[in-house]
C-alpha cells in the first residue's frame, strides 16, 4: 500500500477545514478492515484523524466523503440519514437489456454468514413496465429493509450496459444486491461471481451533492482505466469523456 500523504495527494477531490473527499481506488476499504489497513486507520497512522461521512465498498472506487471534525461530521451524517443527499454511482453491468430508465423497489434482509439479499424469494421478484417490485405477500417474515435503487442507461453494446445508478436508500450492498438479483449484476463482482478472472468490481461512487458548513458541495470523481476495462474496446476515452459530460 502506498504511504497515506501519496495516496492522498494522488486520489484528492476537494478539501477545506471540515471535509476531505478523495476518488477512492477499488481495494481499499474505508475503515473497520480487521485483517488489513484502510484509509481511515493510514489517515491516523500519519497524524490526520479523519471521520467518515459514508461508506462504499471496499471493491467500490470513487468518491468518498469525510469530515474533518466532529460538528461537520454530524450536521454531514444527518443528511444521508435524512436521504437528502444526492448520490450517483456508474455501473457496468455484464447483461444487455435494460430499459432507458428503471427502478428496483425491492427489501433487503441479511441472511446467512451476513449476506445481504433480497427479503423474498427470487421467483417472487416481478417486472411491471420498468419497475421491479415483489408481492407484500411473498417478503420473508424476518427484519427487512426498505430499498429503492433508480438508474438510467447510459450506454451499451452486446455484451455490457453502462447504468447511472442512484440508491434512494443506503443500504450495504444495495445497488450490487438489486441489480444481480434482477438478472443484471455487475461485471466481476465477487459476491456473485466467485471465479476471480476479473481484478475489480465495475462499480464507481461518482457524484455527490449535500449541503455544507461552507456551502453546496457538489462533487464528482472520474473513473479510472480499471474501471472502464470490460468496455475499454467499444468505448474509447473521448467518447467516455462526453458520455459523462452530457449526463
């Protein structure tokens, strides 16, 4: 792993006296690694305590946010968990398909070894238009929780679709968990696919919007060549580049 200060310098956003957001590389977590680092534990380790504002996956990149002290911390917080905060995340599917725009209406639960899954069996899942939703009838009688993923297509060929995806909840997993479960997931996500042919998860934290202690932040992180891999032959950096210009 490269020194924090590097790391930093290299992946960094935007910063000012109470936030720092970095464009997180795919393999690094956030914070609460056991058996590894993570940025918030490399931040402290260099002498900079640093306080999440939210969390990706670790096989997630792109944008994260933290506060730099504890009162933009919480007024930060507040606003995800008031779902007020304007989230989008790009997203290659390995599937063809999906509509122009859809929206995944489907509970979660955490089932066995703590996996996240859909509070109902598969077969229950239904398609009405461009909306995916199960029955109250068929969601399993265990604590579930409410989410809503909506996403819009930006591009595709015949092998792979590029989403917008923007979870109106923020559950763990949502948009991994929503997407696969609808016949969609994403390309070498190891939740789903266990063969570890593919070096990174094509999921990308790219836009974020939320109010604070200095003003509007309205922040967005480019993707990497990594993450565009699976496309890379169809869809060339210049096209990529307006692609993402005009959504």
């Amino acid at each position: 792993m490269e020194p924090w200060a590097r790391l930093r310098a290299r992946t960094l956003v935007v910063e000012d006296e109470s936030v720092l957001a970095l464009n997180k590389p795919a393999g690094v977590s956030v914070t609460g690694e056991r058996h590894d680092t993570d940025l918030v534990r490399m931040a402290a380790e260099d002498g900079e305590e640093l306080f999440p504002v939210h969390r990706i996956d670790k096989v997630t990149s792109g944008l994260i946010l933290f506060a730099r002290t504890l009162p933009a911390h919480g007024g930060l917080t507040r606003q995800f968990a008031k779902r007020t905060a304007d989230k989008a995340y790009l997203a290659i599917t390995a599937t063809t398909g999906l509509p122009a725009r859809g929206t995944i209406d489907l509970p979660l639960s955490v089932g066995r070894k703590n996996r996240v899954r859909i509070a109902a069996p598969r077969e229950s899942i239904h398609r009405e238009g461009d909306t995916w939703t199960v029955d109250p009838a068929d969601v399993l009688d265990t604590r579930t929780y409410p989410s809503t993923t909506e996403f819009t297509t930006l591009w595709s060929n015949d092998t792979h679709t590029l989403l917008a995806a923007r979870p109106r909840t923020g559950r763990r997993h949502q948009i991994r968990v929503h997407l696969a479960w609808t016949g969609h997931p994403l390309h070498g996500d190891p939740l789903f696919d266990r063969g570890g042919e593919h070096p990174r998860t094509a999921l990308h934290s790219w836009r974020l919007g939320l109010d604070g202690e200095s003003g509007r932040l309205d922040l967005s992180a480019t993707p990497g060549e990594d993450f565009w891999a699976p496309v890379a032959d169809s869809l060339g950096a210049q096209e990529r580049g307006d692609l993402l210009a005009r959504s």
